[in-house]
C-alpha cells in the first residue's frame, strides 16, 4: 500500500499564488498516472492535472494558463504551482496515484479570498 504525502496549500488573496508538493513512492511516475484533483464543497472531485505514465500532462481548461504541474523524479515528488488563484479555486487538493484502484493523498486546503 502506498502512501501520498502532500504539503502546501493555505489561504490566498485573489491573483495570488501557492504551491502545492506531493511526495509520492520511489519509480513510480513510470507506471501510473500521478498528479491533483480537487474537490470543493457541494461538488464532485475533478482533475486539475496529471502526469500519465509517459510522462505527458493532462491539464483541466480551467486552470490551464495559470497552474503548472512539475515532477522531480530525483526528489519523487509532483509539484503544482497555482498562479492567478481566483476564488473558484477554493477546494481541498488532493495528491493521486492510479493505482487501480487508486490511492489518494489526505488533501490540503486551499482558499481564495480577499
């Protein structure tokens, strides 16, 4: 069983920026899809971006622009800076790993707001 560590998150000012870091398992970046969703309240999860298995990114439209996943596979971590936060980016993020079935970080809040 693999565990997802994430850090980061708090709260921010709109247009403001936070970075969010999850350390994941040693190799596994190769094997399956690694990277963030998010879940607001009332809503469903959805994905903000992920890296797949080859190493190409998936990036949901309404961040795109703005937040930027990176992976460190020396470090096993996946980073995901978040620029131009608006407070529709208000949510719990959560670390993910497409384990089959998926494993889930515990999730770090983030809050937009003035």
């Amino acid at each position: 069983q693999i565990q997802l560590v994430e850090s980061g998150g708090g709260l921010v000012q709109p247009g403001g920026s936070l970075r969010l870091s999850c350390t994941v398992p040693p190799n596994i970046f190769s094997i399956y899809t690694v990277g963030w969703y998010r879940q607001a309240p009332g809503k469903q999860r959805e994905l903000v971006a992920v890296f797949n298995s080859a190493g190409d990114t998936i990036t949901d439209d309404s961040v795109k622009g703005r937040f930027t996943i990176s992976r460190d596979l020396a470090k096993s971590t996946v980073d995901l800076q978040m620029n131009s936060l608006k407070p529709e980016d208000t949510a719990k993020y959560h670390c993910y790993a497409d384990t089959q079935p998926g494993t889930w970080g515990q999730g770090t809040q983030v809050t937009v707001s003035s």
